[in-house]
C-alpha cells in the first residue's frame, strides 16, 4: 500500500502490477515520463527498509512496453499462454514481466520497446490467424 500511495502522490498512474506470491519483489508499470518522480517517490517512502537492506533497491527499466492479448476466446482454453510464449520466443523475444486478469480473457507481456511490433505480429499470428487448435 505505501508503494502505491508513494505513486499516486506523484500523480502517476499504475498501469500494471506483477508481485511474486513470496512478497519479496514487486514490478509495476506506469507512463515512462513519470518514472523520475516516481522512483525518487518510492525510494523516500522506503528510505527506512532500504537503509536497512530490507529492501534491496527501487530500480527503473526505460524501454519497455505492455502488449496484451485481450479475448472471450481465451477463458477456460489451457495453453493459450504457452502458445503465445512459444511464438515469440520462435523469433527470440524475451517476456520481461507476464499478468493475467482473473477473467482469464486477458494475458499482457511486458517486452522492450524494440520487440514492440514483432510481438504484436507474432501474438496476432498465433491467437487470431492459427486460431484455436
């Protein structure tokens, strides 16, 4: 919760949140202008743990995307992800971050901005041209 207030404080808003069920580590994705501010944000409100190496570091990667894959076709069909998966790592993109929404009708990746249309390409390919299989 401090993360997020320390967020909205800046005005920001979080467009994606992935956490590990440990708690030890949280990614979040927001508008790139607004990273500095952020970052220093976070890193006030967090200024005790990282002192005290609760927390390791606030640490911004620039040059990234969110791609989602967005569809009523995709609930209750297993293996959705792994063909999305399997299609971009056939072109050697490398998936930086993944969430999917609790409908299970939405899966978005976070790949570099660079990988930005090949992804879209390969997730259009695989999921809408090839279909359901």
């Amino acid at each position: 919760a401090r993360t997020f207030a320390a967020v909205a404080r800046q005005g920001s808003s979080v467009l994606l949140i992935i956490q590990a069920s440990s708690e030890q580590s949280i990614c979040f994705v927001i508008p790139s202008k607004d990273a500095p501010a952020v970052a220093r944000s976070v890193e006030q409100e967090m200024a005790l743990e990282l002192a005290r190496r609760d927390i390791e570091q606030v640490r911004v990667m620039d040059g990234v995307v969110v791609v989602s894959a967005v569809g009523a076709g995709m609930r209750h069909t297993p293996g959705v992800a792994a063909r999305v998966f399997g299609a971009l790592s056939q072109t050697g993109i490398n998936v930086i971050g993944i969430a999917q929404g609790s409908s299970e009708c939405s899966i978005s990746l976070i790949v570099a901005a660079e990988d930005a249309a090949a992804a879209l390409q390969q997730i259009h390919r695989e999921v809408i041209i090839n279909g359901s299989r």
